[in-house]
C-alpha cells in the first residue's frame, strides 16, 4: 500500500480552538514528524535515476533539532526569570521598614533626622548642602568640606541655620561643590526614606517609600541605618 502526499495531515488554523489543549500541531514535535513523513513519501517516490541528496536531508534534520533546542532554552530561559523575580521580591519584601537611598531632591522631614547623599564624579574641593522649603527660602546650609570621588553621606537633623526644630513637611535638596582646579561642580542629589511597600508594577519590582516616592528596585543606591 502506497502513500500519498495527501494523506499527510495539514495543520488548519480554524480548527485549532476545539483541539485538545495538550495537542499543539505547531510545535516543533509535529513539525518534526510532519517532516519524517513527508520524507518518507519523498523516498518512496523518489526517482531512482535521481535520489534525494543525504547532505541536504541531515541540513534539514539539523535545522529542525536546532528550533526544538531554542524552543527549549527559551522555556527554560522563562522559567529561571520567573524563579529569580520571585527570589528578588522576596528579598526586597525584607527591607520594608529600612531606610533606602534613592536619587531624588524632595525630603520629607517627619521629626527623624533624614539621610542624604551627594554623587561625585571626581573629588571636589568643598562640598555644600542647602535646605529650602516650599517657598524656596533657604532653611539651612550644610558646609561639607572636601569630598572624594563616589557617595558622600551626611544627615540633616531637621534644624534651620539658627538651630530651631522646623515643622514638619516637605523640603527640598540642593547640592553645589567646586572642583580641584575650582569650578563649579553639580553633584547628584540621593534622598533617603522608610521602604513602606514592595509591589511589582508589569515586570517591575518596585518600593514604595514612606516620602511618597515609588522607585525600582535597582536604583536604590544602599541601606542606610539611621
């Protein structure tokens, strides 16, 4: 008994949605024996005078198993990005209640002395910090000195420039600095704040921190304890 082309099952996209869920024709295990049995049909009849070429069917073999490998490494791929996220919220979840700085200028002074950080580029000569408030008029300025390359932490206890306690509310942070050779320099700005949440907004683990700030995970600069 022979076999024809015609015999060969065709995947038809109409009848896909009342197929068995486990049946999918066209994964790479149905591509792959729709293949062996066209293959066979082609031997069967293939002239004798003629015969198919070896290298050309272990290519297209090859090509096949190559596709099943992919298929494969992306789902395992997949699988390890979903156990990591798990792993990474998970261990964000652990630093609710810990002070996180992160890159920002709005500090929300609520009675604790609030950890602040300047970012350099190449070391400076001084380094200075100044507090305003809403208004824009300056409550204090903070002299910091010589400062090297990287993060410079300091803390502002919430005093003004008189060393009277200020209400508490929203502040704001500007940094200013002047180089070695003694131009101007402008560092960047990290706010510190209590992680009050962890969430994932899409595929981003973000905090919540208690200053109003969402930020990724990954920006979070260090732990600071206060």
């Amino acid at each position: 008994m022979s076999t024809s082309v015609n015999d060969i099952r065709i995947y038809d996209p109409s009848k896909a949605a009342v197929a068995s869920p486990a049946s999918d024709a066209t994964s790479t295990k149905d591509l792959a024996q729709n293949f062996l049995k066209m293959l066979t049909v082609q031997l069967q009849n293939q002239d004798p005078l003629n015969p198919m070429d070896n290298a050309q069917m272990t290519t297209q073999l090859a090509q096949l198993n190559m596709v099943d490998g992919v298929n494969k490494l992306n789902t395992t791929m997949n699988s390890l990005m979903t156990q990591m996220q798990a792993a990474n919220f998970m261990n964000l979840s652990g630093s609710v209640g810990k002070t996180a700085l992160a890159a920002g200028s709005d500090v929300y002074y609520a009675g604790q002395p609030v950890s602040l950080a300047a970012k350099l580029n190449d070391a400076v000569a001084s380094l200075k910090a100044t507090i305003t408030d809403a208004n824009g008029q300056i409550i204090d300025t903070l002299d910091l000195g010589p400062a090297s390359t990287g993060v410079t932490d300091f803390f502002w206890d919430g005093r003004d420039s008189q060393g009277n306690q200020v209400a508490t509310g929203a502040y704001k942070l500007q940094l200013s600095a002047k180089d070695l050779q003694g131009k101007d320099v402008t560092p960047s700005t990290y706010v510190g704040a209590q992680v009050a949440s962890v969430g994932m907004e899409g595929a981003d683990l973000k905090a919540g921190l208690s200053d109003g700030r969402k930020v990724l995970a990954s920006d979070i600069l260090k732990w600071v304890l206060v």
